[in-house]
C-alpha cells in the first residue's frame, strides 16, 4: 500500500490572486503567533503554538498559482518525535476554474501511519478546511 501525504481541496468564490494573498497571511488563518514573511523564495517564517514552534522557508513561488514552504526546524511539543515535520512540506496549488479558484493544499510527508498523523490531520481540517475558506468568504464580502 502507497503511503498517501496529506491532501485538501477547496473551491472559492474569489480570484486566484484573492486565495494567494490570503493564503500569504498566514497570521489571519493559522495562528497569530506568525513571525516573517510566506510570500516570496527564500522568505522565512515561523508559526508557534504554545510551545510548538515551526520553521518554514518559501522554496517556490509562482504568484497566484503555487507556493511550497519547507520546513527547516521545528518543536512539536505534544509527541515523542519532536522534529517529525522536519524536511516536510506544505505544497499549495491554486487554480482558476470558470469564475471561481480552486485552492489544493499538500502536506508532502504528513502520512498516516506517523505519530502526530491523527492531530495534524485535524489540524488541517480546521485551519485549512475551515479558517482559510472563511476568511477568503471575509474579503469578498
């Protein structure tokens, strides 16, 4: 059996420069403990959660249709595996369909079977599946 990374999707009503720059500000959806810039290659960037602590650098950037953080360092503080997403990446691919953007995000190492798979599988859901669309929602209206 393959081992299958993390994978979301979602369709909006926005552009695909609207889903870019919403997705750069990183403080309004994932957590407002964000430090640095998600925007442009070799851009560097932390997000802490409690005392969770995650280091990404901007590896690509293609303007409103793909971005890929790297992450360099980081503390999860909840399991055994501190490092476990170390060298993982979260891959964002965005794409104009008619008059509406699809938003597919990849968590590439983020794969069942790992030790904080389960937690960081709702995470996901929360905050990409839920804090993203809604504030993307936000700026529309």
């Amino acid at each position: 059996m393959k081992n299958q990374d993390y994978q979301k999707s979602f369709i909006a009503d926005a552009t695909a420069k609207e889903a870019f720059e919403n997705i750069i500000n990183v403080g309004e959806w994932w957590t407002k403990s964000f430090k640095g810039s998600a925007k442009n290659v070799n851009d560097v960037f932390d997000v802490t959660f409690g005392k969770t602590t995650v280091n990404f650098k901007v590896i690509e950037s293609v303007p409103y249709k793909k971005l890929v953080w790297l992450v360099t360092d980081c503390y999860l503080d909840w399991i055994n595996n501190k490092t476990e997403w170390n060298d993982t990446k979260i891959v964002w691919n965005i794409s104009e369909e008619n008059k509406s953007v699809k938003i597919k995000m990849t968590h590439v190492g983020l794969i069942p079977g790992i030790e904080c798979y389960k937690d960081c599988e709702a995470g996901w859901n929360q905050y990409f599946g839920e804090s993203l669309p809604k504030l993307i929602a936000l700026e529309k209206s």
